[in-house]
C-alpha cells in the first residue's frame, strides 16, 4: 500500500461531494469594508487597467462614444485626424453601429464585432474581426493578409482610403454578422 505524501501549504483537503466549481472565487481586489465601517473615497469606484486605457464603460462610467472622442483628441494630429475620419465613415456605412470601449481601444459592433480601431506611432490600424470572409475586389486590406480570420488596413501618415471601397468593407462586415441569434426558450424538464 503506497502512502500518500502530506499536503503543504494552507489548503484544504475538498470534502466529499464539494466542487470548486460551486464556490465562488474571491476577487483579487480589496473588499469593501464589514460592518458599518466607512471606506476610504473613491475606494469602490472601479479604476482602469492602466491610466489613459480603460477597458470598458464599466470601469470609467462614460459611455464608449466619449471614451473615442477623447482618445481622436488625445491623439491628436494626423492620427488622430485619420482615426476621426474613418469613424465617420463606419458610422455613415451603418447608422445602426454600436461603438464600444474593450482592450482600450475604439470597436465598432453590430451583432457582433466588426472592427476595431487602433492608433500606433507610425500608423493607424483598423482590424476586421472576420475580415478574411469578406471580398476586397478594391484591395483595402493591406495587413494581416496572411491570417484565417483577421484582415487589417495600415494608414499612414498622409495615406488616403478610398471612402467607398471602406463604406463596402464596413457593409459586407454587417452582413456578414447577420441577424442578432434568436434566444430559444429554455427547456424545462
């Protein structure tokens, strides 16, 4: 009979029938304080990841489309300049794009993502989510050509994008989202 070898450490042995799945996991922030005790200001309002890049709505309380103003200001020049036009243009392709806030970057969604929008030191990145599905008879991607599922557009400083092949991509991206899923009823047994 082999012995088992003793547990270091602070954990405790499961006991029979218990699950980590059914215990909820203790968050790595601070709690708030217990019984009545007042919490120091600002202590249960949610911070961003990094200053300058917040990664929702949830962690600063502004909405998204405030967030993207601030950041095509905080650019500012042509970068800026370059990611406010072609804003416009995702919202002239689909009036109905929801404009979000993930990974501290500007998405554009509807019924899913269909770009996001970054800005680097010598160039202006748009991402497709599913940009490799889409046809570019225009040739408007010109990065992360060689993927499965992303297709990209580098603009650099004093590039022009032909507005309507842009409009296109934005378009078929849409369709290719399709019809938000229906959500079935859930099966009562």
């Amino acid at each position: 009979m082999a012995l088992k070898p003793k547990r270091s450490g602070k954990a405790k042995p499961k006991t029979k029938g218990a699950s980590s799945v059914s215990k909820p996991r203790k968050s790595a922030s601070k709690s708030p304080p217990r019984g009545g005790a007042k919490a120091e200001p600002g202590a249960s309002q949610a911070r961003p990841i990094s200053a300058g890049s917040p990664r929702s709505e949830r962690a600063t309380g502004k909405p998204a489309s405030r967030l993207i103003d601030q950041r095509i200001r905080d650019l500012g020049g042509w970068r800026g300049e370059t990611l406010g036009r072609m804003r416009a243009l995702i919202l002239e392709a689909d009036p109905e794009m929801t404009e979000e806030w993930k990974w501290g970057t500007p998405v554009w969604s509807h019924n899913g993502i269909v770009c996001t929008g970054e800005a680097y030191t010598k160039v202006v990145k748009l991402t497709f989510a599913r940009g490799a599905r889409i046809a570019d008879p225009s040739r408007v991607f010109n990065s992360s050509l060689e993927g499965n599922t992303r297709r990209a557009i580098d603009i650099h400083e004093g590039a022009k994008v032909d507005a309507g092949a842009f409009k296109a991509l934005v378009k078929a991206a849409v369709a290719l989202n399709g019809p938000p899923a229906k959500k079935l009823p859930h099966p009562r047994l």
